[in-house]
C-alpha cells in the first residue's frame, strides 16, 4: 500500500464549549470574565475581552471569588467575598473533579478543553474494546477520566506530583479507580523517548503542553525549542491502526495553523485527516465568545 499524507482541513474550526450543568460562562468585557462552576461565582482576568459587560456591576461585585493579578504574569491573589473554599466537586459526564483556587487563576482544569472530552468521548467509544491511550501533561486528569470512562486503558503522565495526587483524587470521586489508568510522575519527553526506544505503541495520544515548564528533575521543557522532538517522538508512538493524535497548546505567539502544519511533517505516511482551529468559550447568551487556546488533531 502506498503511504499516502493526512489530508489537511482547508480552514480552521472553532470548538466550542457552551457550558453544562457545573460550568457556565455568565458574562465577559472589560478584560475579565464572570464564570460559575458549580454553586461559585468567579471572576478572572482576560485581556480578549476589550467589549463592555452586559450585566450590571453588581453581578459581578456580588462574585464568590475574584482573582487580582499582580504586574508578574499568572501571578496574583484570590479575594473571596465569604469564606475562603478548598475545593468543591464538579462533574462532566462520569467524570467527576474537584474545583480548586489555585494561585495561577486557574481552578484546576481548563473548561474549554470540554470540547475535546466530547471529541474524545466518541472517538473511543465508536471504536470500541479497550484502546491504549496516552495522556502527557495530564494535569489533575480529567481528560484521563473521560477516556477510562470510555473504555480506554489511559496512561496519564505529569511532572507534578501534586497535579497527579489530585487526578488520583479525582478517580476515585468519579468512582473510577479500578479502570485500567497508570498515574506516572515524570518529565513527558523523558517518557515518550523511554517507551519510544522500547518499541511502546498507543492507539490514541493526546498532547497538551504548557508555554514553559519543569520536570521533576529540573528538566526545562519550552514550548518552541521542545515541541517539534516531542510531537515527532509521539508520531512514533502511534500503532499501526491508531486512531487520534491531538495536539493542544496555549500560547500567544501559536496558531492552529503551525500545530497543523508540524502534525503533518510528523505523520508523513499515515493518511487520514488533520483538523485545526482554536477552542473557545461561549457565553451563556450564546454569542459572543473567547479564543482560549489552539488545536490540531489527526484522526485515522
């Protein structure tokens, strides 16, 4: 058979989450969003919304939680209007998660990565017996969950023990902790050139890197100088009748476009199609919405 290269979508896509039972984007301008998750009202920073807020201050004033930044980026504080909350559970679909006030303005997940659980969710469950799935940058693990939900055997790998103590967590509220899922504390590219030189093979891959980072044994990943090893690394790791590589990042100066164009230099002979764009996060008007991050994802 001759190798043939992924077909590449003409133009980009937006994945949109539109939010669900624990999670809603109420309303956004002025540089901040107003957001629930779950029975909390948040407030954070985010420089894309230069439009003005529909509802009115109180709305806003009346937040269960705002996040002041300092002048350092994703450094700050958070001001509660009651008492101060640990965390609290949320749920998307089996998969449940603890909600957390972390010090870099985030709650523990990223509620625009709904879309891919989605994409995700049926990819697996079309394919169906037990794919083997890859997880790097697993973070607290609620893609991990979405997918052991699913049928998949899920490696989840993160070089942040804390981070894999809370998807550990997280399994075990969401009532998944006898699935087949490995929790693995270790840099991801040591990982990946570990079970490449093994000869490891996985059916579905999912990776989501941060802009700048350490392993646990000082290992610094950045983003621009790191990404196109590892993304080769991963193209071979794939076996011989996988069916998804997704590839997610956040950063200013990315586009879909280069995440497409790099999947394409990794996966020469493989066919299928490359999907690119960004995903986003809709307001509970239904309107307006805010880029959050960018995508490219190969499927068989």
């Amino acid at each position: 058979m001759t190798a043939r290269a992924p077909r590449l979508a003409e133009a980009p896509g937006v994945m949109r989450t539109l939010g669900w039972d624990d999670y809603a984007l109420l309303d956004s301008g002025h540089g901040r969003k107003l957001e629930r998750y779950g029975r909390y009202t948040v407030v954070r920073p985010e420089p894309q919304c230069m439009w003005a807020p529909r509802l009115p201050a109180q709305a806003w004033e009346e937040a269960d939680a705002i996040f002041d930044p300092s002048d350092e980026e994703d450094a700050g504080r958070w001001r509660f209007r009651g008492k101060a909350v640990e965390s609290w559970p949320l749920a998307w679909g089996e998969a449940k998660f603890h909600g957390r006030f972390t010090a870099f303005r985030h709650l523990a997940f990223f509620p625009e990565q709904a879309a891919n659980w989605t994409w995700l969710d049926q990819r697996i469950r079309t394919r169906g017996g037990q794919p083997k799935v890859l997880n790097l940058f697993g973070y607290t693990g609620v893609a991990s969950l979405v997918m052991a939900a699913a049928g998949a055997a899920v490696t989840h790998v993160d070089a942040s023990k804390k981070a894999v103590a809370w998807a550990r967590e997280n399994a075990e509220l969401s009532g998944l902790s006898d699935r087949p899922i490995r929790w693995i504390t270790e840099d991801a590219r040591k990982y990946v050139q570990r079970e490449a030189r093994r000869g490891s093979r996985y059916d579905g891959i999912i990776l989501d890197p941060p802009k700048y980072g350490r392993g646990p044994g000082g290992e610094v990943w950045r983003l621009f100088e790191d990404l196109p090893e590892l993304a080769g690394l991963c193209a071979e790791l794939l076996s011989e009748d996988a069916s998804f590589l997704v590839l997610n990042a956040y950063a200013e100066r990315i586009s879909g476009a280069a995440l497409c164009g790099l999947l394409a230099e990794k996966l020469p002979g493989r066919g299928g199609r490359i999907e690119w764009g960004e995903l986003a996060l809709t307001e509970q008007a239904g309107e307006r919405q805010i880029g959050m991050s960018f995508y490219a994802r190969w499927s068989a």
